[in-house]
C-alpha cells in the first residue's frame, strides 16, 4: 500500500528545493493555529514529509478544502476542526504546518 501511494503522490516527496516559492506567492496566508474559534479558511498549503504529511492527506486537509475551527480545548491545545463534514483534532504544532487563506464570512 505505501509503495502504490508514495507512487501517485511521488510529487510530494521530492526535496524541498523543488517547492521554493518567492515570499509575494505565499501572501495572505496564516498558519492554521492562528484562527480562531468560528473562522473559516481555505487550505492552500500544506507542509510536512513522511507519515505526518500522508495522515494529514487521509484526514482531509487537502489543497482547496473549506476548514472551520470548530472548538478549542480550555488551555488552547488541541483544537476541533471542521473539515468535509467531519471533526477532526490537531495540536498547535500540527496546525502550524498548515496554511490557509482566511474567509471573511457576513453576519446577518
């Protein structure tokens, strides 16, 4: 199984050098952990090697998918999200690898 999934996503293992992006091309976005309860973000990118990126694809967050903070523990670690109808938990330190494009939702 690993070898048929490191085959279709062998894009995401090349080395980082690859990826190298200018600064202006990554305006905008914020790292996960810095919504707050009740915002809603676009993934646009998401960082990480190994087993940690391949959990994160399989949990959900993918590049364009729609992520609502849904809930945050009362010492601020982990925190609910909600991503293509389901509640999923990370930790601050896992959020900070994800980037996304914040929403700007109006209140009626």
């Amino acid at each position: 199984m690993w070898k048929q999934f490191r085959k279709r996503f062998r894009w995401r293992f090349r080395k980082k050098e690859h990826y190298k992006k200018s600064v202006t091309e990554y305006e905008g976005l914020i790292p996960l952990s810095e919504l707050r309860e009740g915002d809603i973000g676009v993934i646009e990118r998401v960082e990480g090697h190994g087993k940690f990126l391949i959990r994160l694809i399989e949990m959900g967050f993918v590049v364009g998918k729609i992520v609502k903070v849904q809930e945050t523990a009362p010492l601020g670690d982990p925190t609910n999200y909600g991503i293509r109808g389901s509640i999923l938990s990370l930790r601050k330190d896992e959020a900070k690898r994800i980037f996304v494009k914040p929403i700007k939702v109006q209140k009626i």
